[in-house]
C-alpha cells in the first residue's frame, strides 16, 4: 500500500461512523440501558464525552500519519508503519461508533430537555396516535395506546422518580413516573407492577411494569 493510499484509507475510516455492533462500552457510565443505575451524565457532559472522543480520533489519525512518515524515512519498518496504521484504524472505527452511540442516547429527547427518550414498551404490536379518540360516556382519551403482546415489558421514558402505582376501576393497576425533565408519565392498564415502589428512582429503560388489560380494558391488552 502507498502512503498517500494509506493515508486515504485512515481517513475514510476517521471520517465516518462504523455499524455500532462494534461499539466499545464504556464502563456503563450512561444511564439507558435496560438494568443501568441512576444516569450519572447530563446531556452536556455527554456531549462534552462526545467532543473527547472526537479529539481522541483525530490523535488516531496522525499516530497513523507519523508511523507512515518515519516509514518513509527510513526510521521504522514499513511491516511495523502498517501494524500501527491498521491499529489506529481500528480504535478510529471504534470511537467513530461510539460517538454515534452516545449521540443517539440524547438525540431522542435532546429538544425536550431529556438526558435519553426510550419508547415505553419493549414489544409493540400496533401503535397509532389515538388521543382524543372518543370514549364510553362521552368522553375522550386523554392517551395514546400502544397495543402489546401481554408481559411485554414497560420501559421508563426517562429518569426520574415512581411517584405513586395504583390500582382503579378504569385504569386498573398503574404507575405515574415523573421524569427529570418535569414531564409525568402514566403507565396504566398494566398486568404487573415492576420492583418499584413510589418514591424510587429509575433510570432511561428500566423497567417499570408489564403490559396487560386490567381496569376497563379487558380483552385488549394495551398501554
């Protein structure tokens, strides 16, 4: 390989993002994941995590640049200059998809003030946006009703707190969660609280509960 090839080559890989199936994690220090603790990050110090690794990708490539130059030179073998530039390039691809995963994490929510937007139900059947559909009594549906398999799980939107779980007539047993970003949610019709109790803390993608049909949606198992 050239050295202007190799160049090019190092380039490419640093100037684009890799599939995240390669991503590195690191050290679950971003709240999200399903099982994670409490969000340690706001969406500032994760894009200033973000702005590091970029810099850190930007170092990999004149590490590859230098090792092609003293090749050149004389002053390193050329079997060793591409060792480093291959190494270099495959810690680029990593950061690169790495940088995509924690810009995903705040993309969801970022304009609403949230650290990570999850979608609240982990298997969806049909979704649709129904609020203000009418209902029995003349009233309408202050929701939106995402149909799911029964058990699928109930995810947190965002951290924040269980305000209260309940278990009425219309809603049957329910969950209010007040996010970080002052927003309330209202998990209802559930078939299964999760390990919660009111006043615990959750993180973006814990689980909450599970989806089912009680209260007054029998035979419709829905969020």
């Amino acid at each position: 390989m050239s050295v202007v090839a190799a160049l090019m080559l190092t380039t490419s890989i640093l100037s684009f993002s890799v599939a995240p199936a390669v991503a590195q994690p690191l050290d679950g220090r971003i709240a999200g994941e399903v099982g994670a603790s409490p969000p340690t990050q706001s969406i500032a110090s994760i894009r200033r995590e973000v702005s590091t690794l970029r810099s850190e990708m930007a170092e990999y490539g004149r590490v590859a640049q230098r090792a092609l130059a003293a090749a050149d030179r004389g002053d390193l073998d050329r079997g060793a200059a591409n060792e480093v530039v291959l190494s270099a390039m495959t810690h680029a691809a990593h950061t690169a998809a790495e940088i995509a995963r924690l810009t995903a994490l705040v993309s969801g929510g970022a304009e609403f003030g949230l650290v990570m937007a999850v979608f609240p139900v982990g298997e969806v059947s049909e979704f649709i946006d129904s609020w203000g559909f009418g209902r029995s009594g003349g009233r309408r549906h202050k929701g939106t009703d995402i149909l799911a398999p029964r058990g699928a799980e109930l995810l947190a939107v965002e951290s924040g707190q269980i305000q209260r779980q309940s278990n009425s007539r219309l809603g049957g047993l329910s969950v209010y969660l007040l996010g970080d970003s002052g927003a309330r949610y209202y998990y209802t019709h559930l078939e299964e609280l999760g390990p919660q109790q009111a006043g615990d803390l959750v993180a973006a993608g814990d689980l909450v509960g599970f989806v089912g049909d009680s209260g007054n949606a029998r035979g419709t198992t829905h969020l």
